[in-house]
C-alpha cells in the first residue's frame, strides 16, 4: 500500500467497535468464508466478531483490506475513509492458469524482532508507516513481507532481510512457516508434518521439535522466501 494512500489518522475516531467494522466489512460473507479468505480460522474470526479481539494486528488488516475492500487502518482505528479507491484494485493483474507470475510489489507491513526458538514479537505493525515494499514474483494477491531484526536464526535469516508470507499457499512439508497462536505468540518454524488434529514444527537453529494442535492456532501460513536488502524500495 502506497504512503501516499494512507489516511491521516489525526482525524476523528467513528464510533465503532473494532467487531462492528469487521462485521460491516465482511458484508454477506459467512465466518467461515472470510476465514478462508484472509487465511486465518474460524475461530479468529468468531474472537472478532464477539469482541473478544480488541486489536487488530497490520498484516491481518492488510488482508482483510484486499479481501473486502475496507481500508487496513479504517479497519484498525476507524479513522479516515472506509474504502478503498477502485482504481487500487487494478494495481495487480490477471492471473492466468498455468502463467507463471511477474514480479509485483509486496507490502512490508512490520519488523519481526526474532527470539529465541523461533518467536518473535512484532515492533510494527501498522500498515503503510513507511514500510515500503519488496519486488518479487508470487502468486498470491494478499501476499506480505516482514522485515526481520535479530540473528537468532541466522545463518537462515539474517537481520535485515524480509521473509515472504503467502497466506493464500498450501505450506509445504520441510519448509518454513510463519505459525500464530490463539495466545498471541507467533513463530518462524519448519514445517515437519500437518495432520487433522496437530502440526509438529522445528526450531531452524536449536533443532527443539514442537507439537501444536488445531485448537492452539491462529493460522499458519507459508514462508516462501527469504528475501535480500537491495529488494527493498520505499514506497
């Protein structure tokens, strides 16, 4: 998202929760359709809509933003203009099947600062703050990027460089995924295996082996790059 397309957020605050915006922007869409949308579960949605999620994270806004059309941080704060101008939609362009993608700019939507075992705590996560973007081919329309401080997974992600999330990709077995927690924890991992009931995942450096089931998660999503600096432009 452009810096020149964000809202002033100095402006009034709508007297909305953040689940009547969510519930405004999902319009005719089931639960379970705009869980499958933006990538996360049925049960993240339904802590939406009760109210029992008081914030909303940049990069889940970032997605809600491309699949309803709602701005991310009208979504966020309530401030500024609801919409998204029309004219953003035709920023990406057609898909065809079997037509490999080009390369397009993805959104940087925070810092990831790395822990220990593969945690790590966002330092920013609202959307368009500068963040800029990274030029590289991918297939998924609500694909993003975060930056990554810190060198505990190094050599296999250094500080500096950005890994590429696809919400929208299956995760693949022996890969990295970005992994979150209904607790609000949040991991880089290697994907080891994914069941009906569990995923089990591998810490890059110390090796540790994790078993996480279905009713701890949030949504685990694809790791499909680690991308270099000089990929990076302001926006």
């Amino acid at each position: 998202m452009a810096a020149s397309e964000l809202d002033d957020l100095t402006g009034p605050i709508e007297e909305m929760s953040l689940k009547d915006r969510i519930r405004e922007a999902m319009g005719e869409r089931s639960s379970a359709e705009l869980a499958k949308a933006v990538g996360v579960t049925s049960s993240a949605v339904s802590l939406w809509l009760t109210g029992q999620t008081k914030t909303l994270k940049g990069d889940t806004a970032i997605l809600l933003e491309r699949v309803t059309g709602y701005r991310a941080n009208w979504l966020i704060s309530g401030r500024g203009p609801k919409r998204v101008e029309s004219a953003q939609a035709t920023d990406l362009p057609p898909l065809y099947a079997g037509r490999r993608s080009g390369v397009r700019s993805v959104p940087v939507v925070g810092m990831a600062k790395m822990g220990e075992r593969g945690f790590y705590e966002e330092i920013s996560s609202i959307p368009g703050a500068g963040d800029g973007h990274i030029n590289i081919a991918t297939n998924d329309l609500n694909a993003y990027a975060l930056k990554v401080r810190g060198n505990s997974m190094a050599p296999a992600i250094r500080d500096g460089w950005f890994v590429l999330v696809e919400p929208n990709a299956a995760p693949a077995v022996g890969e990295y995924v970005l992994v979150k927690m209904l607790d609000g924890q949040k991991m880089v991992k290697e994907l080891l295996y994914q069941r009906s009931d569990c995923i089990e995942v591998l810490s890059v450096n110390s090796g540790e082996r994790q078993t996480i089931y279905v009713d701890e998660l949030d949504s685990v999503q694809a790791v499909s790059a680690v991308v270099s600096p000089s990929k990076w432009k302001p926006d």
